[in-house]
C-alpha cells in the first residue's frame, strides 16, 4: 500500500517544559511507551501507506536519525516557531501534505479521517477535549485555546486565549491537512507577508501556525474541521506522560 500524501513532521522546539528529559535531545525523541515520540507517527504514517514522510528538526536534531525518512533542519530554531520551521521544508511542500507537530501522536483512524477529508485545509478538531485537559491541569481555561465554528463546520477562529468555555468548540490538536491545490495560493501569500508587521502580536518568523491558519482562512479559502472524540495526547510536560488512557476511547470518555 502506497499513497501519494505526504507527511511532515515538525520537531525543531527545544520543550523547556519537559527539563530533564530534552536535556540532552530533542523534545519529539522523548520517549513514549517504549519509543520517542516521533516514531509513534511515524509509524502510524506507514501503517497508513504514507512513504514519503519529512522531519523538521533544529534543536539536537542529530538525535533525529531513523531510516526512510527526508530530515530539513530549521537552523534558526530558537528565535522562530512553527511555521517557520514549515517552509525550511518548502521544497516539499507539494502535492497533499499532512503536517504534524512532533509532540503528539494519535490513533490511526484520527489519521485516516484527516486524510479523507475533501478541503482545501482541514484540522484535526477533538470535541470531547474538556476531559482530557481537566486530567491534565486543574484549570482548563489557564490552557486552552479558543476555537469556533461555521454551521458547515468551517473555522471561524482559533488559537486565542478563551476567557470561557463557550468560545471553545474543541480543541486544534496540532495536526493538518493541506490539499495539493492549496500550494499555489498558500506559499506565495507566505511569502508576501510583511516582515515589518506585528501577526498576533509576533513577527513572521515567530508567527504561532494558528495565527498562520486564521490569515489563510480569512484570505485564501476556507479551513474545515475533522472532528474527533480523543484517540490522541500531547507531551508538553513530563506530567502529561502518564495520560496515555486518552489515546484509547474507551478509558478516557
């Protein structure tokens, strides 16, 4: 089995939150029910029948070492963010590309799903997020993000700071899907963007993708939601080890 899409990984943070275990490497190689976080998706990936899969790394990205896969290296790690980190593997960025953050990994369905959906650009949305971040720090709101919908199940906003739970439909769990088509409008509107503004508050090069995603919804083509019910788990601290349940529905809901 092989499919044409592609998946890119972004691994070039540092994840200070997760002192002492990326002392020493890097934050997508901390380990995860015996294997670095990474090659859970990975994995998962192939399983999928997706072959051509790239790794952006920076921080230690020596550590990044696994065969059959295209590593980019985003230089400018610790004075850029996500997207920049995106377009150090611009050569890639054709055809359909599934992009992913290098701290979460997921159930193979979320994956599938993802990769059925028909839009220009689409997002993985978990509905039933409020219990999973309730196990993980006793404050939801202190974390998570806003996210509204359309009727259609477009976004209308995500990514700011929620000042209560109504302004939260679910949670963007760091996983995208743009389509093949999508390039030609995507990359070049990258690329016109003033360097001299403010986006969010940050410039370009340390634009959050969140704030990338609401400039292409607002000025390129509209961003719909994949809507899952949890099957997948981040690691921004070394807490956030321990709630793996989560990555099985039956335990977590």
């Amino acid at each position: 089995m092989n499919n044409t899409t592609k998946l890119v990984i972004l691994a070039a943070g540092e994840g200070t939150r997760l002192r002492p275990l990326t002392e020493n490497t890097p934050k997508c190689m901390v380990p995860l029910q015996g294997k670095p976080l990474v090659l859970h998706q990975i994995e998962t990936a192939r399983a999928a029948g997706l072959t051509d899969i790239h790794v952006i790394g920076g921080y230690r990205h020596d550590a990044i070492d696994f065969e059959g896969i295209t590593k980019h290296v985003n230089k400018a790690y610790a004075t850029t963010n996500m997207v920049a980190s995106l377009f150090c593997a611009e050569s890639a960025l054709n055809g359909d590309v599934i992009v992913g953050y290098g701290d979460i990994i997921y159930q193979p369905d979320v994956l599938q799903s993802l990769m059925e959906s028909a839009a220009p650009v689409a997002v993985v949305v978990d509905e039933k997020w409020r219990a999973y971040w309730s196990a993980r720090m006793a404050n939801p709101l202190d974390d998570a993000e806003t996210l509204k919908l359309g009727s259609d199940g477009e976004i209308l906003e995500l990514g700011k700071k929620a000042s209560s739970y109504h302004e939260i439909e679910g949670q963007y769990i760091g996983l995208i899907k743009f389509s093949k088509d999508s390039w030609s409008r995507i990359t070049p509107f990258y690329h016109s963007l003033n360097r001299g503004l403010l986006y969010e508050g940050r410039h370009i090069d340390g634009m959050y993708m969140t704030t990338f995603l609401q400039l292409i919804a607002k000025n390129l083509m509209p961003i719909k939601a994949v809507m899952i019910q949890n099957g997948w788990m981040e690691v921004d601290e070394p807490s956030d080890l321990n709630f793996t349940r989560f990555l099985n529905r039956e335990g977590a809901l």
